[in-house]
C-alpha cells in the first residue's frame, strides 16, 4: 500500500523540483502556464484518486462523520499519550494532510490571485475532496471517513504552500536586486 510518504517522495517532490526547474528555465509564459497547469492537472487526478480509492477493503455500510473542529487530533494527541500509536502514524496521517495540499498552493499562487480568492480556494478544494468521499460511500464505492480536521489540514496546507511561493518570489526578487 501507498502511504502518504510514499507518495510525497514518489510524486509530489519530484512534481514540485520539475515544475521550479522548468518554471525558472523556460522563457515563454504560454509555454510555462500550458506546462504548469498541465503537470497541476496530473497531480490532482492523482491525488483525487490516492485519496478517495487507495489502500481500501470492503465497503462499510458505516460512514464515519467528524464535524467537531480538532477532535481527530485531539485523538491522535491522546493515542500518543496513552503510548497506542506511535508518532510516525500520526506524523503520516496529521502531516501528509498538510503537505499533500503544497502544490496547490504553489499553483494558486503562480495563478496570481488575490488573497480573498486564495482563501475562498484554500477553504473549498479540501471541501471537494471531503465530499467527494462521502458521496462515493453514498455510491456504495468506498468507505472512507469524512472528517473536518483533514478539511482544515488541507486547507492549512494550501495556504502553506502559496506562503512559501510568496516567500521564495521575494527572496528571490530581493536577490536579483
């Protein structure tokens, strides 16, 4: 089974290392926003699929709902506590949420929107993801949980991943000064 660090260091890093090398060598901005979002478009397929159908058994007729903002990790908190689930678990699972979002992020923020657009962004595309579970196990697809906490590490994560853009654009516009 794929785990989310597996798919990072398999996926996400070499996408993000190939789309800087190519966004900072290619001259013509058509050719950069084709490839861009192109290579954006792979990954979320990608992505979509890791997350609604990777590593499933059977169909549960149970759907397990958390609306309650951090009880998840509240949970995993008290897990570690307890010494019933290591920190790697936890790490893969509360992490992976927030790093699999970056590359969103980077491309919000090579789309050039404005901040209240980026949040709006940042707050709904986890919400497709969420849904999008929910309506396949209504589907009789898959069973996967629907959980706010991975709503907000996902939109955590985007907002992560467009700061960091933001932080290199003005490290590197400094530099050039």
């Amino acid at each position: 089974m794929l785990s989310y660090i597996h798919f990072g260091f398999l996926f996400i890093f070499p996408v993000v290392v190939i789309a800087y090398i190519l966004m900072m060598t290619l001259k013509s901005e058509v050719t950069k926003r084709y490839l861009y979002n192109g290579l954006m478009t792979i990954y979320v397929l990608l992505l979509s699929y890791f997350i609604w159908f990777q590593g499933l058994g059977d169909v549960s007729d149970q759907l397990a709902i958390n609306l309650e903002p951090f009880e998840t990790i509240k949970l995993y908190i008290r897990a570690y506590q307890a010494n019933t689930l290591s920190l790697s678990i936890i790490a893969v699972n509360l992490l992976g949420n927030v790093v699999l979002m970056f590359p969103i992020g980077f491309w919000l923020y090579y789309k050039r929107y404005g901040v209240v657009r980026i949040i709006l962004y940042a707050l709904f595309i986890p919400v497709l993801f969420e849904g999008g579970q929910f309506l396949l196990h209504q589907l009789h697809a898959v069973s996967r949980s629907v959980d706010i906490d991975d709503w907000i590490l996902n939109a955590l994560g985007i907002l992560i991943g467009y700061f960091i853009s933001y932080l290199h654009t003005q490290i590197t516009t400094r530099r050039k000064i």
